[in-house]
C-alpha cells in the first residue's frame, strides 16, 4: 500500500492531470470565485504541455530514425539510402505560454486548498489528493500506440511503474511474431529495413511490461501497421 503525491511524477501522468483539471474545473466556477482568466490559464496550460510533450516524442522517435539512416550510409546494409522525410509536427498549434506550467500549477493547487469552501470531495473529483493503491503488477497491461515517422514504425507507450516494455513484431514473413527489443524508455522505433520498393505489408506488434528481469501483467492488444516500400 502506498500513498502518493497528488501531483505524478512522469510528464505522461502530469499531461493528463492538467487536461483533467482544465475540463473539471469550470463546475466550481461559484464555490471558489473563479476569475475567467484563472480557467484560461489552466486550459491554455494543458493544451500547451500536451502538444509539447507530443512534439518532443515525435521529434525523439525522428532522431532515433535519421541516426539510423546517417549510420546506413556509413556501413551499408539492406534498406534505402533516400533521404527520409521532414518532421511534420501536428496542427494546428495551440497559443504560446510563459514558461512555468508546473509552478503555475502547484501555485494554484495551493491556493484552491487554502479556503474553507476545499474539501477532500473536491480534491478526489479534481485529482488533486494523492490516492492509496495497492501496486499489482499481475493487473498491468500496456495500452501502445501507433504511428509512422520519416517512414519508420514508432511504437509509444507509457512507463508508469514498470521497469520495461517487451515488444515483440510479426513482419508477415511466416515467422510470426519474434523479438524487436526490451525497451526501458518510450517511444520506440523500429529501424527494420521496410519492404522493398514496390511492395507492401502489414506489421503487427505486442507488447508486455517487465518488471526487473520479468514479464508481469497481461499482453496488449495488437496492433497493425500497413508499410510500403
């Protein structure tokens, strides 16, 4: 049993957080006299920390991806030497704002707990009251998702409190699903060399959390890529 600190320790966890708050706020507009400006700034924080923090994934996975193109090109091997596509960042961009969201934000929670009008209720409905829980791993099961960029497969994922993920990849071949990596931070990219050109295929994938040296929990769901070459 462990008590945690209304406040997660992952940017994952604190994304979802700030995006919680922001829609669940506005019901207590009344009990707290909540200016316009106040809920404002919460939305335009969540909005703002959650496309940063898809940006630096989709901007890690793309390095992953030209380090292994530039590392083709020196040593050789199976795949194409095209150069790969531009990083395209999602759109439309929400409006800028002053660096700071987590202070912000702990400011704030500090505030909204100062009155007599706060109670646990609130707290609890806002998330805003670390939570007792019991830590079964035998429960975990990952939930990943799937996107391509620069043409390679990236796989994300949340860590939480596992020490790992085991991915493993079906490329179609009759080998059925095999190995692709143990990895201990997400995203993860799949540098396979994709199918030759003027052909296609469907890539599947599933995962499993590790927890040291072991699997624990159940298997994702899987998931389906189709790639061209």
């Amino acid at each position: 049993m462990v008590t945690g600190y209304y406040l997660p320790p992952d940017d994952g966890s604190r994304a979802d957080l700030l995006d919680h708050l922001a829609d669940t706020l506005p019901k207590y507009t009344e009990r707290f006299r909540l200016m316009p400006d106040i809920l404002a700034t919460r939305r335009d924080d969540a909005a703002a920390f959650r496309y940063a923090l898809h940006g630096a994934d989709d901007a890690q996975a793309y390095a992953q991806h030209r380090t292994a193109h530039k590392n083709l090109l020196r040593d050789g091997g199976d795949g194409s030497g095209d150069w790969p596509l531009p990083l395209i960042l999602s759109q439309p961009e929400p409006p800028a704002v002053p660096p700071g969201i987590i202070p912000r934000l702990t400011s704030f929670v500090t505030w909204l707990k100062s009155p007599s009008d706060y109670n646990d209720a609130i707290g609890q409905d806002l998330w805003l009251v670390g939570a007792k829980q019991v830590i079964d791993p035998t429960t975990w099961k990952p939930n990943p998702s799937i996107q391509l960029q620069g043409g390679q497969p990236v796989i994300g994922w949340t860590k939480d409190k596992a020490t790992a993920l085991e991915i493993l990849e079906d490329r179609g071949d009759g080998k059925g699903f095999v190995l692709l990596t143990i990895s201990s931070s997400p995203p993860t990219t799949d540098n396979t060399p994709l199918p030759p050109a003027g052909t296609s295929a469907v890539w599947k994938y599933k995962a499993i959390y590790h927890r040291g040296d072991d699997q624990v929990g159940h298997w994702s769901d899987v998931l389906s890529i189709a790639l061209g070459g």
